[in-house]
C-alpha cells in the first residue's frame, strides 16, 4: 500500500515536470514566433523604404501609396504592425512612412529599432529623405515635362550643338532664325528679309519695293495696255 502511494506521487510530480515544461515550450515558441514578427515589421519598414526611394530617384516624384511601389499580391505577404497598415505621407522635406502603434511604450520601442525613426505620441514616423539626385535635378531641363514646376521645363542658356543636329521636331516657334542654309519643303511667314534671294518658282499676292508696289506696277501695266488697244482700235497706233 505504502509502495503504491510512492508511485502515485511519482506520477503526480511527473505530470507537474511534464506540464512545466510544457508551458515553458509554449512559451519559448510564442516568443520566438513574437520575435520573429517583430522583425518582419523592421524589415519590411526597411523594404518600403527603399521601394519608395528607387521609386522617387526613377520618377521624379514622392510616392503617395504602396500601390505606387507593391502589387496587391505583394503588399498581401506583407506584415503589418499591430494589425495597422502602412501609410505614406508627403512632407516638407521628406516623405513620411508610418504607422500607429497601440501604445506610446511600443511606438518607442519600434522607432528604436529602424534607422532615423522616430515618434509623436502612438504614432511611429520613419522619414524618407527626398533623393540628392531629385534635389540636384531641381536646376536641370527635363526631357519629360515636370507639372507644377515650370522652372524645370525651360532652358535658361544658350545651346551648342557642336555641329550635331536637331530632327523630329513636330513644331518649331522662335522670334528669330539665323542660318548659313535653311532648306524647308514649305515655309509660310508673315515677313521675310533676304539680302539675296534664289528660287525655281515665285508665287506672291504682291511684291514692295524701296520705290513702288508690284501691284500698283501691274495696274498701270493694265491701264497702258488698256490705253493702247484704243489707240489702235481709232487706227491711230500701229
């Protein structure tokens, strides 16, 4: 009886050791798996991060939503802080990626963990710094027209093409040309001054001399000629 009682307490305390243990496992596992959450939020900060910079340096623009860096498949496998998403924000200096924590202490704890972070109140702030080549490319023509910004889509200098040449162009609008040859298929201007002039056929309404108009010329012509076929009709030229 007594033997029996002993083993009754053996089994009692292995079920203890057993449970214990247990309960240290799950915890282990659930702190492991906490762990390995939290850093999926910090990588994936860091992720957007860089997204969001290549996305500013190729388009010239902050982005405004992941849309603009993600596919819908990929912002599906990303994490998201206390069930909070991922949000983007222009500044005045840089864009802001965030997200609203549940409490001060784990907004705190979060900004200590990504590079440049930091906090205002619940709220974890990570700026994205506006790209040097984008703050360089402020004094730059664009080949793409920047909107908003009309300094960017004017040249402020002349242009030396070094005997290279300027082809497409659609539409050309200028004060003034000046060119050792201009060869056009069709030219129509409004005033046109040449110090020589050299064409296989001349089509005009009308001609202005220093002295006199081609127009005037031609009605006296007519007039003349009027006169004359008069003169001949009364039989008194030949």
């Amino acid at each position: 009886m007594q033997r029996q009682g002993f083993v009754l307490l053996e089994v009692i305390a292995a079920v203890v050791i057993l449970s214990s243990l247990m309960v240290v496992t799950a915890h282990v596992w659930q702190s492991l798996a906490q762990n390995k959450q939290r850093q999926n939020w910090v990588d994936d900060a860091e992720l957007i991060r860089q997204g969001a910079l290549d996305y500013w340096i190729v388009e010239g623009r902050a982005p405004l939503v992941l849309a603009d860096l993600f596919s819908d498949e990929q912002q599906q496998t990303m994490s998201r802080p206390w069930q909070q998403s991922w949000q983007l924000e222009v500044a005045s200096e840089w864009l802001e990626l965030s997200v609203q924590a549940p409490s001060i202490a784990a907004a705190n704890w979060f900004a200590g963990q990504v590079a440049g972070a930091f906090t205002s109140y619940e709220k974890v702030i990570i700026p994205i710094w506006r790209p040097a080549s984008e703050a360089m490319g402020e004094t730059y023509l664009h080949r793409v027209e920047q909107l908003g910004k009309p300094h960017l889509n004017r040249m402020h200098t002349n242009i030396d093409m070094a005997g290279h040449d300027v082809i497409n162009v659609g539409n050309l609008s200028v004060s003034q040309i000046e060119a050792d040859f201009l060869s056009a298929k069709q030219l129509t201007s409004d005033e046109l001054r040449s110090g020589k002039l050299q064409v296989q056929d001349l089509k005009v309404a009308d001609v202005v001399t220093p002295t006199a108009r081609l127009s005037t010329l031609a009605y006296w012509v007519e007039q003349y000629q009027q006169l004359w076929l008069q003169c001949q009709d009364q039989g008194k030229c030949t």
